[in-house]
C-alpha cells in the first residue's frame, strides 16, 4: 500500500512540474514575441532526432550532438535573450509597466 501512495505522491508532483515548466515556457515565448507552437521545436525535436537516429540505426553521438545543439538553442532562447522591448501581440512588455510594489508612499 505504501508504494502505491508513494507513486501517486511522485506521479502527481511530476505532472505539476510538468504543467508549470510548460506554462513558464509559454510566458518566455509570449515575452519574445513567440508562438506556444514553438514548444514542439524546443521539447518534441529532441524526442524526434533520438526516435529517427534509432529507427535509422545512426550512431548516438550523431542523435546525442544534434539534441544538445537544439537543447543549447533554447536555453539561449528562454534564458538569455531580452523580451521584445515595447508591446507585442501577446501584451505589454512587463519591464515598462510601472510596478505598485517598487513605489514608495
């Protein structure tokens, strides 16, 4: 009986993990100007050069260098490009609303 609550216990935090990361992802999409769609790019590439390099018989390294080259790009992506500057399509740039908690009375 244990496990089975233990499983569900894991089961359930990794699926919140998964929600929020996705949902972070989306927000930092949206702040450069991005569709949601560019999800598949960043998570299912990865999944998808792995499934064709062994339905090919390729060497790994070939699968595992073309995943940290896409893996790479998003990091840049998500982490250390800046918002687009101004408004987009998705809202305002957060960086120019004035922010009620930064005022002093």
């Amino acid at each position: 009986m244990g496990s089975i609550a233990y499983v569900a216990i894991v089961g359930a935090a990794y699926l919140l993990l998964i929600y929020t990361s996705i949902a972070v992802a989306v927000k930092r999409l949206h702040d450069r100007d991005k569709s949601a769609w560019w999800l598949l790019v960043f998570y299912g590439a990865p999944l998808a050069v792995t499934a064709v390099a062994m339905a090919l018989r390729l060497d790994e390294m070939i699968s595992t260098i073309a995943t940290m080259l896409i893996m790479i790009w998003a990091f840049v992506e998500f982490g250390c490009l800046r918002g687009t500057a101004g408004p987009n399509k998705y809202g305002a740039d957060p960086l120019q609303e004035p922010q009620p908690w930064l005022r002093y009375h």
